[in-house]
C-alpha cells in the first residue's frame, strides 16, 4: 500500500519514529489509506497489540525498501534529495531502536521491538516480543487469538524475522547512500541518538557508533555459529539451544545477511573519509574486522613466515564470501585514511596478505621473480 503521507519527508519522518509500542494511543503508523485509525479499539490499543507492532515493522521495511532499496535511488542527486528529506536521520533511528538499550545489557531491559540477543554465556531472560501479551489482542486482529502455546512462539518468531528484515533494508540504504557522496557519510557520523543507550558496554553517542554496534553483535561468533543461529522455540533459549550446528535456518540466513550489509555500509561511510575513519578506530571496530577475518583456523598463526598462502579468503562457495569481501574493504579504506588504522595491520603479515588478495585478487600475492611486473 501508498505510505501514510504523500511527501518524501513526512514517509521518512514516520519511518525514523518511535515503533508503534513506544507511541501513545493514536499514533498514526506508516498504514494504507482504506485502513481504519490506529487508535483504541475496546479494551486493547493498536499499540499494545502484538500484531499491530509486527505489520508496523513490515510497513516501515516496506516504506524503506520503495523510497530508497536501490543504488540508482540512493546516488547523485536522488542520494541528495533523501539526505535533506531525513532519510539518514530516519535509519539510523531505526537501527539504534532495534539494537540498543537503556544500560547495554542484553537481557534485563530488552525492549519488546528489537532484534533477538545472541549470546553464548547467558540464558535470554527477557526477549525482545515477551513483553508483548500474547492474549491481548486489538479489535481488528482478535479473531486471530488462539491459546495453543504454539501461537505465541510463531508471533514472536514472525516479529523476529520482521525486525531482522527491518535492519536489514535499513543498512542497504545506509550502504548505498554513503557510496559517491561525502556529504552522506558525513550525515553519518554527524548523527546522534535521540537519548541516551548503550550496546554492550559502550554508549551510543553517533551514526559510525551504530554501525559499529552492528559487527559486535556478532563478535566471537564463527560464521558457521552465525548461520545456523536457532529461532526462538520457548520463553527462554539457553546457550545449548541457541546454535544448532547442522542445519543453516532462516534465522541464521537473516543474521549473515545483516552482518553483510552492516559491513558494506562500514566500507562505503569509511571511504576517503579521514575523521569517520579515525571515529571507528576509536570505539574498537577494527580489532573487530580483525578478528572476524582471521577467526578461521588457517589464519590463527600471524607470526612471521617466509611463505605465501595461495588464497586467505573463503572459497566462492562459503555463503559468508562477501561478508569477508567488504569487512576487508573496510580495513583498507579505513588504513588508507587512518594512521592508526595502518600501524595497527601493519605487524599481521597473513593478514595484508588477506587484505592484498581481496584488493587485487589472489594473483596480487603470487611473487614471480621471472616477471618484472609482478
């Protein structure tokens, strides 16, 4: 359906608005125009309403997916356009939504709109969609209500997927956006939050902050415990039950996915762009890219060593490929433009041999010392 609002500003506006269960009763959501008001209906609102939340998610992808889900939308003057109309403003709100808390933890004050925690150590208390009571439906959506405890764990899934798939669009618009234009990248870093919040351990003060908040999600996590990421099965998932090491799901796809464009949006912000360089080096996103490209096996060792590999990164058919493509585009732009940045690689041997190869392909690393040009 047509987004309530027929102006590119007030679309972007409501999408970068608090989600529905945040909003007092009578907040018009991002809706069709045939639909009644989102206001109270009886004893339960829209907004406390689960069902009224997930089609608020799906609305708000939707609304990003039409107005800015290509490159041809986000270059030029069109990528101007967005910029002064508050699409940057209007993502980034979303993507802080949906990852941060009032005090970092991911469990005790997890609101009930975000994406899943993923955690090796902890138990998920409380979850994003418990929050949500699952009998308390409005007017329009009661019909659905059922009291199979089956009901509950396929809501909270949907309203899962649904915020995966929020994210998802919104760092593919962040991406693009940031490709061929300063002034976007600039947007970035200049953004700030609207309260205060934290992910893990560190506030939230900026645009590179989210992005940033985005590759820790996934920090010490294999890119095979990635995908085969588990969905919510009951109140609770243990760390036993949250990765299943047999089967990718649909979960784990959205995960990888995610992970994807948030490194593709962190290679194209850090492009030619020394202070957004300098900013992420700052808050620790490089020990990160680090990290998740020299997690594998083969490249544990990074002492000295006189011979050179024939390839470091994945074969073609490993689904994380890309990922590793553009989190080393990353460390090259942000090396290029960052002192720091350069010093800090610099001692990894197998790593610039990793980062060489994804600039120039693996011929780039070959020495032939029969061929002058080599």
């Amino acid at each position: 359906g047509n987004a309530c609002g027929s102006d590119l500003p007030s679309v972007l506006l409501r999408v970068g608005a608090p989600f529905l269960f945040q909003m007092p009763c009578g907040y018009e959501s991002i809706r069709t125009n045939n639909e009644c008001d989102p206001r109270r209906d009886g004893d339960v609102s829209r907004n406390e309403c689960v069902i009224c939340n997930l089609v608020d998610l799906r609305r708000r992808n939707n609304a990003v997916r039409h107005y800015m889900g290509s490159m041809a939308q986000c270059r030029g003057g069109g990528g101007d356009a967005l910029r002064e109309a508050g699409a940057i403003t209007a993502l980034l709100r979303v993507l802080w939504r949906l990852i941060a808390s009032k005090n970092g933890t991911n469990n005790s004050d997890c609101p009930p709109v975000a994406l899943l925690p993923i955690t090796k150590s902890e138990p998920i208390l409380n979850g994003p969609a418990m929050m949500f009571d699952m009998e308390n439906l409005c007017n329009n959506h009661l019909h659905l209500r059922s009291f199979d405890p089956s009901f509950g764990v396929v809501v909270v899934n949907e309203l899962g997927a649904s915020a995966l798939d929020l994210a998802i669009s919104c760092l593919g618009s962040l991406r693009d956006l940031s490709c061929g234009s300063a002034l976007n990248r600039a947007a970035v870093l200049a953004w700030t939050p609207p309260s205060p919040a934290r992910y893990d351990t560190q506030c939230i003060e900026n645009g590179v902050h989210v992005l940033s908040a985005y590759v820790n999600r996934y920090d010490k996590f294999e890119w095979e415990d990635i995908l085969y990421l588990k969905e919510r099965e009951s109140n609770t998932i243990s760390p036993a039950d949250g990765i299943d090491s047999k089967t990718p799901t649909d979960r784990g796809k959205r995960e990888l996915r995610l992970l994807t464009n948030a490194l593709g949006a962190i290679r194209n912000t850090s492009h030619s762009t020394p202070d957004v360089c300098q900013e992420f080096f700052n808050y620790g996103l490089v020990d990160l890219l680090v990290w998740r490209l020299t997690s594998d096996d083969t490249l544990k060792n990074t002492q000295p060593t006189t011979s050179m590999p024939s390839s470091s990164l994945p074969e073609a058919s490993r689904p994380w490929r890309e990922a590793c493509f553009r989190a080393a585009g990353s460390l090259i732009n942000l090396a290029e433009k960052c002192p720091d940045v350069a010093y800090r690689l610099g001692s990894n041997r197998r790593l610039i041999y990793l980062l060489i190869e994804a600039w120039g392909g693996a011929s780039a690393i070959v020495f032939d010392p029969n061929k002058t040009n080599k």
